[in-house]
C-alpha cells in the first residue's frame, strides 16, 4: 500500500490510499466448483478450436477427478452423438466430420483474447495504459446511490486550471471502452454532466438528493447507420462490410445519446482515409446540436 500526499493550490491537501496490487488475494480454502455447463462448454470450444479434447485437459482445467472427467466427456457425447471420435493414436476425443458446437459457434474476439500460444500460433494484443478507478470512491458512490443521497465532490475539469467543489447525484455509468466516468446531476450547474473517476479528487460530506430531472439524453437511443466509404472500389466495399457485419451496406448500431460523442470519436471518422462512413449524417448531427452545452 502506497500513500500520496497532493498539495493543492487552494491550500488543500489530499491525502489519497491506493492498494497499487492488481487485486486481492484470493480466499483460500477449497477450490471453487465449476459448474457441468462450464464443463461441457470447455469441451465444446476445445473440439470446435483444437480439433481435440481429452480427461487431462479437463482435469487440468478444472482440477477435477478422473472419473469426473470421464463422465463429462459421456454426458457431452449423449447430448450430441457423433460429434466426437476417439482416437487411439492421439488418445484423445476428436471433433468428427460435420462437427457442429453443442452452443453455437463460439467468440472468435474472446479465444483471440485469451489463448497466448496454441497451435504454434501466437497471439499479440497491442497494451492499453491501465485507467485506474478507486474502488472506495466507487463504493461511496454506490451507498450514495442506494440511499438516495447525492455528495459534494471536488472535481478537477480540464478546461479549468483549479478543481471546484459541486453537488451531484449519481446516476449512471459510462465508458469509452478505455476509461470509465460516473453520469450525474450537478445541482449547482443545473444539468447532468459526466465526470471522470480520477479527476475527483475528495469527497466531502452527503445531503438528500431531493428531485432529480430524468436524464434525456441518456434515455434518448440513437441509431448510428454504418457504411462504406463511397471512394472504395466494390471488392474493397465487400471486406469492409463483412469486417463491421453489414446487411444491404450498412449495419445499425443503438448508442445513448449521452455516450454519442465519445462513439464517434473512437471511430474516427473524420480521418482522410477512412473506410467507413455515417449513412446518416444528418440526423446525428441533429441528435447531438440538441443535446450540445
């Protein structure tokens, strides 16, 4: 555990707790017990993406018995004979002509994700700097909530150059798909407005929150239409429409309005070499002239 000591310029210091682990150590004790689903879905996947699954790998996997092994392999064969063979040489269960998995085709993002080495092939994900959030100022937050209460943040904007005190209720939460922000009620500014986590830096005391306006913009669903960019020849056209799952050249996307901006922004649409496009223009710029401050 590290403490930081922050002098502010309004002659206020802060005194921040942070647990710099990644997280908690585990409970000790017993292992958890996987469910006989996540089971047979492990069986299910390692057919679909090894082409082969056998009791070590379970067991393994699972920490689970032989016989518990060999008693999943059954009960996934009596739910869909013929999708497995045993194959002596390898010893191991292999996924028959005409495999089809007993869920579905499985995420190909979540096992790009997960596996580091398979197959000799292997995976590398381009590293995103670790957006903290403190898990106590997310607790306060949460009892807040919960109690109907709002509570007076000092919060740091960045187009101020010093943090100001503000009253808020709070009502929601958003993220970029990089870094999270609480949604809320500014009672001193009249309006819901998003604040980023570690831009608050203290939290002061609490009041009842009272009545609090609905959040519109929040409540207001737009639907952003996606297509190919007109300059690309049509087998350039085809690629991008399967890349982002078109139907007819455009795919339909339902975002908050209040989460609009940052949508379009991780887009980047306004890139000269851009391969895709808004079909529809005009209605989101009226969307967000609307709910524009």
């Amino acid at each position: 555990m590290i403490i930081f000591l922050r002098a502010l310029p309004i002659s206020v210091k802060i005194v921040f707790i942070r647990v710099m682990n990644d997280s908690s150590p585990a409970p000790s004790g017993p292992a958890l017990r996987w469910s006989p689903e996540a089971r047979l879905r492990a069986i299910d996947e390692a057919a679909f993406w090894e082409g082969r699954v056998n009791r070590a790998s379970l067991i393994g996997r699972f920490r689970i018995s032989v016989p518990q092994a060999t008693n999943d392999l059954r009960d996934y064969q009596a739910r869909v004979p013929g999708n497995l063979r045993y194959d002596r040489q390898l010893k191991a269960y292999v996924a028959a002509e005409g495999f089809k998995p007993l869920f579905g085709a499985p995420s190909a993002e979540a096992w790009l994700g997960e596996h580091e080495l398979t197959a000799g092939m292997r995976v590398g994900v381009i590293p995103r700097p670790v957006r903290f959030v403190d898990p106590w100022l997310l607790r306060r937050i949460l009892e807040a909530r919960r109690e109907g209460m709002s509570l007076r943040i000092l919060y740091q904007p960045m187009d101020q150059p010093e943090p100001s005190w503000r009253w808020v209720f709070p009502m929601a939460f958003g993220s970029d798909g990089q870094r999270w922000h609480l949604r809320g009620w500014n009672h001193d500014a009249g309006r819901h407005e998003d604040m980023v986590f570690p831009r608050m830096i203290e939290l002061g005391g609490s009041r009842p929150a009272g009545d609090v306006p609905a959040d519109a913009e929040w409540d207001h669903i737009v639907v952003v239409e996606l297509c190919p960019a007109k300059a690309l020849s049509a087998s350039q056209r085809r690629v991008v429409e399967l890349d982002y799952g078109m139907l007819d050249g455009v795919v339909r996307i339902e975002v908050r309005a209040a989460l609009l901006f940052l949508f379009l922004w991780r887009l980047r649409l306004e890139q000269s070499d851009r391969t895709i496009l808004l079909n529809n223009s005009e209605e989101i710029s009226l969307v967000m002239s609307k709910y524009s401050k």
